[in-house]
C-alpha cells in the first residue's frame, strides 16, 4: 500500500487515482491530494489569486434577528487600502471599535466551489457571502492563530467566520448548514498598505499564541 501510494504521488500517476481516494482523509491530505490547497509553512512564500474584493456601508444582516434584512449596495473594487487596526476603507467594519476582530474578512474560492457544486447554487451573488476579499490557493482555517503578509499587508488570522442563519435566505437552502468550517477568515490589520485583484504572495510570519 505504502509503496503504490508513494508511487502515485512522486509520478502524479493518476490511473491510481482510486487507491489514493480509498485511503483515510488525513492520508490523502498528507499526500497532497485534499482540498487542493498549498500547505501553510511559516517563512514559506506562496501565490495566492485575489478574485474578488467586495466594500459595503451598511450592515444587512447584523442585529436583523426576527427583522427583514437590509438591503446596503455592496461595491466590487479593483483594489482597497488596509489600515492598521481599522479596517478597510469605505467598509461597513473601518473603524467600528478597538482592537476589532474581523477589520478584514476572507473566503476561499475553493470552498464557494464546493458550495455552489453541493447546494446547486446558480442565481445568486457572491457578494451576498459578505465577505471582503474572496481568494484562492490557501487553508484559511490553517491561517487561525497565524500572523502573515499578503502582498504588502500584514495580518492576524483571528478565527474562522462562523455563518449566520441569514445564509439561507441569502445564498440558499442549506448554506447555513453547509458553511460551517467553510465560513471563511476573520483577520486583524497589523500593517497597512493596498491589495489588489489579481496574483498575491502570501508568508506566514509566525504563530501567534496571543
């Protein structure tokens, strides 16, 4: 087993694709053939893709409970400064307190991937995830606890964004449910600076155990 494994993955040799499937989920993630996902090394610098980069004014869902949602215009922007302990200008969270835990907010476009392929989602926003910044080619939940650079900006991966039941009415039936784990990654600012659409490297910095 052992050896067929190793073989697989040194020669990518995909015709022994199913031995690799029926292997334990650990296993499969330890030999690369997981999520797709990059493993997250510290001092390690990998690329990353900006697909997305969403601002809004308003609040929608917060403090919404037994009420009708807001409906705040949410902007598409090509780019965004980030400033240290504040939050992205011209978004609902800049500024909103001290030492806030979700002043910049990420989601994985694998895990929208999976959602759309699993809920069938076909008409809806993306936007409507309410997440800033949408990117692809990293473990977010492998970024909790972690501070790390993405392009110029530095960053402390806080804890994952839990779901609210709103995603249902929002995304679709079973979002709530399906988001967990997948909700993306609520971060701090430690040092600001612009990110923009497009390739991004990214290097974690050190584990944080604050």
């Amino acid at each position: 087993m052992w050896i067929l494994l190793t073989e697989v993955v040194e020669s990518r040799a995909y015709k022994c694709l199913p031995l690799v499937l029926a292997a334990p989920i650990g296993l499969r993630d330890c030999l690369g053939f997981g999520s797709g996902f990059s493993s997250v090394i510290q001092g390690m610098s990998q690329t990353l893709s900006i697909h997305h980069i969403y601002l809004s004014k308003g609040h929608d869902f917060k403090g919404r409970f037994g009420k009708e949602r807001r409906n705040h215009e949410v902007s598409e922007v090509e780019s965004v400064e980030c400033v240290a302990g504040k939050g992205l200008v011209g978004d609902r969270y800049f500024g909103y307190k001290e030492d806030f835990k979700g002043q910049l907010s990420l989601m994985s476009m694998e895990a929208i991937g999976a959602l759309e392929s699993e809920l069938g989602l076909k008409n809806y926003r993306r936007s409507d995830f309410r997440r800033n910044i949408l990117l692809s080619g990293v473990d977010l939940n492998a970024l909790v606890g972690q501070i790390f650079r993405l392009g110029a900006v530095e960053l402390e991966g806080v804890e994952q964004c839990k779901p609210c039941f709103w995603m249902d009415e929002a995304i679709g039936e079973g979002a709530f449910a399906a988001m967990a784990e997948r909700g993306g990654l609520r971060c701090r600012i430690l040092r600001g600076g612009i990110l923009g659409k497009g390739q991004v490297e990214m290097e974690v910095l050190e584990k944080h155990d604050g």
